[in-house]
C-alpha cells in the first residue's frame, strides 16, 4: 500500500489562509506582470511571414525569454 506523503504543518496553514481570502484578492496574488525586454517595448507587431517573425526573434530577443529556435 502506497502511503500519501504528509504536508507540513505550515504550507497547510498558508494554503488555508490563502483560500479564505476573497477571490478578486487571490486574482490579483496569482498573477505576476514580469518586464520582457523589446516584447513589452512595443504595444504590437506584425510580420508578412512567420519567417520574418522568427528572424525577428532571433535578431532581438534574449534567450532566456524561450522563443529561440532549437
């Protein structure tokens, strides 16, 4: 038999304190805005190919943003 394993004391107390909270409070907690660089430096922008997309991000984007090419 498999035994479920046990949760300290303190994240139950955290978990439980977090869920009385009202929900547009626990929204406003779970949600963390995070500058991306040249991303957020624009409102928008468009490319005729996904080629040009993909060049773009090559060219401008940092890697540790995720949207380099394998």
């Amino acid at each position: 038999m498999i035994s479920e394993p046990e949760i300290p004391r303190d994240w139950l107390d955290d978990f439980e304190a977090a869920a009385r909270r009202p929900l547009p409070l626990r929204f406003r907690y779970a949600f963390i805005h995070t500058y991306k660089p040249v991303l957020d430096d624009a409102s928008f922008r468009s490319f005729e190919k996904m080629q040009d997309y993909r060049r773009w991000c090559d060219e401008n984007l940092p890697d540790w943003l995720g949207y380099g090419r394998v």
